[in-house]
C-alpha cells in the first residue's frame, strides 16, 4: 500500500512530515475525498477544482495544475489497486518556524491515501437518526480546510445519542451536516442552504441540483429554519461518502420523525444512475 508524498508514491513509513508543518501546527490546509467505485473515480475533476479554489482562497500557491493533480491521484488509485473505497488529498502550506504570520510564496506539501470501504447501503435503505446541534464553526465553511473541531466535536456528540450525523444550526436556520449537506422536502418542494460562505458547497449536492431540475423537482436554494426542519415532509443528507441518505429521525434540540419520501427516493437514485450509469433498486 503505497501513500503520495508530493508527487511521488512511497510507503507511508517512509513520508516523513516536519514537526512545524503547518498544517500541523494551525491546521493551514485543505483537502478533498473523492469515492471510487469498481476502480473508478466519481466526479474527480469537480473535486479538484473545489480544491483548488479552497487554495486560493487561502493563497496557498499549488505545485501542480488541475490535470497533474487529477493524474497523481488517479495513479495512486492504481498503484494500491483500489476497488471500492476513497482517496484523501490534502494539501498544506508546508514547513517553517512555528509564527501565525504565513509568506505566500511556501512550498506547498501535498500528501494522500486510499481507504477501501463501501457505500452504506444498508443507510440508505433504513435511513440515519440526526442529532441537532448549534453551528459552532467560523464563517468560512465553504472552504474545505483542515479546521474541523466544529464539525468533530459535534459528530462526537451525535454519536454520543446514537446519531449518525449531527446536523448544525445558526441562530435557529439550518446549515448542514457535521460532514454533510442537509435537504428538506415540503410539499414537493426541495429545499437547501445556498451555497455562500456558511457551508460547503458539496459536489455530491451540486449532482443532486443537476438531478433535481433534470426530474424537474421544484428547488429552491435559501436558507429553512429549525421549525421548518421540524415540519418536512422529507429530510436527508448528502455527502461523497453517504451519498442521498435518508433522516428518519432526529433528536438533540429537536425531537421529530420522518418517513422516507419519494422524491428523496428518486434523487436517490437519480444520483446512483449517475455513479453507477445504471438505474438502481
Ligand atoms: N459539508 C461538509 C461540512 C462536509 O464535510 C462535506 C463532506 N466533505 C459535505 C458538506 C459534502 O460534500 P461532498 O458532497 O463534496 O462530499
């Protein structure tokens, strides 16, 4: 199994990382999980240019281009054989001594592993019980930076309540999930979060739109309150890990249930057909 260290593979043994990275020291880096599925990638290119709009928003100089990227990372698909599973890609602003004060010139440390596993099916079928939880986080969510403690802390809890996803409010508008988009559904109407600076703009969210208006689903992308949450006739999650999960339940500072609805059914496997190229269920 080999992991990439700037743009070579080698053992993981072998990638030595600077005590002041730092990505290790303040967490200055971002990142990308892309799923592969029978040996190959989803949405690889929309990955890569959200990274590398993650890095420009930092100002963090890249090594290589989009299509270098994408090339590194299909071969270390390859090289471990990977089937069914994900890669990680991160990228941090690299090494010096430990000061807050960043130069924008650094050289950036690109580093990446694969993982296998498969997509939760059986979640997707039974649906997820949600823990709602206030939004924590600072105010540049759309960019997908090592900085998680908002969204580890609240996972922590959700699982603490025999939740699998905690899903995060500012002041009473829902946001998303801890490592998720969040959806509602009222009468027939698909709701999200607009994609600003308060979330992550999720490219499995940017297929489920595409999908949505392709089935021509009502959508509307503006901020819904707790109380709507609460009044849905339909809510999932929506991730490159999860894909259209359903929400059967959800606890914490709301205490509702859901059945499993038909348009979150149909975006289901909308997003499934897309993956798989062919329908499914
Ligand atoms: N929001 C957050 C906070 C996330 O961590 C993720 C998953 N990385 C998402 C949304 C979903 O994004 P994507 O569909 O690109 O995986």
């Amino acid at each position: 199994e080999f992991v990439l260290y700037h743009d070579q593979y080698v053992r993981k043994e072998d990638a030595a990382i600077d005590m002041e990275d730092r990505g290790y020291n303040f967490g200055d880096g971002i990142y990308e999980v892309v799923f592969v599925y029978s040996g190959k990638s989803f949405a690889m290119n929309e990955h890569f240019e959200r990274f590398i709009s993650s890095a420009a928003k930092l100002e963090m100089q890249l090594p290589f281009d989009a299509p270098r990227f994408v090339e590194l990372t299909e071969g270390l698909i390859e090289k471990n054989s990977l089937r069914d599973g994900m890669v990680y890609v991160q990228m941090t602003r690299g090494a010096s001594p430990r000061n807050h004060l960043y130069e924008r010139d650094m050289k950036c440390l690109v580093t990446g592993f694969t993982r296998e596993m498969k997509p939760p099916e059986q979640l997707h079928q039974d649906g997820i019980r949600v823990y709602l939880t206030d939004d924590i986080r600072w105010l540049r969510c759309d960019i997908k930076s090592l900085n998680l403690l908002g969204n580890t802390m609240a996972k922590r809890q959700a699982a603490d309540h025999n939740c699998q996803e905690a899903i995060l409010h500012r002041d009473g508008t829902c946001t998303e999930g801890s490592s998720s988009n969040l959806y509602i559904v009222k009468d027939s109407v698909l709701q999200t979060h607009p994609a600003n600076n308060l979330i992550l703009n999720g490219i499995t969210r940017q297929a489920i739109l595409k999908i949505a208006h392709e089935k021509g689903i009502e959508v509307k992308e503006e901020p819904f309150t707790v109380k709507d949450l609460a009044a849905a006739d339909e809510v999932f999650i929506s991730s490159t890990t999860m894909e259209v999960t359903p929400v059967i339940q959800a606890a914490g500072q709301l205490d509702a249930e859901y059945q499993i609805g038909s348009i979150t059914r149909s975006l289901q496997n909308g997003l499934k057909k897309k993956i798989y190229g062919s329908e499914f269920i």
